[in-house]
C-alpha cells in the first residue's frame, strides 16, 4: 500500500509542476507606471483555459497533500 501511494504522490507532483508552470503569469511590468489603476479595473475573471488550469491545480494541490499526510501515517504505523 506505501508503494502504491508513494507512486500516486509522484505522479501528483510531477503533474501539479507541469500544471503550476503552464498557467499564465499575473505579473504586469507596466503596473508600476499605470498607479494601481490595473489592479482595480484590469482584474477579469479567468475563463476558458486559464479557469481549467486553475481548477486541476487546486485538485492535485489537494490531492498531494492528502497523499503526503496518508504516507506520513502509514511510515508511522
């Protein structure tokens, strides 16, 4: 059952990498020039792609904590 869940952890975390690393940048270079006015009406809500990467990131974000607490039980027992 470790082996099982220690493969399902990396697999997690490999995809939870891949998924962090393709999601767009909120970074604006211009923000500084603009006084803050970017960050009260630039704000959109993600759609589309974006919104998807958002949702599989949080669930293999949860996922590998459940796995990561899961082996940590059972390296104790």
């Amino acid at each position: 059952m470790y082996e099982v869940l220690l493969i399902a952890l990396i697999i997690v975390s490999i995809l939870l990498i891949i998924t962090v690393l393709m999601l767009p940048s909120k970074t604006n270079a211009a923000s500084a020039l603009s006084g803050g006015a970017e960050a009260l009406f630039g704000k959109q809500k993600a759609r589309g792609f974006e919104a998807g990467l958002r949702r599989v990131a949080a669930l293999l974000g949860a996922a590998f904590i459940i796995l990561a607490m899961a082996l940590a039980y059972l390296s104790s027992n």
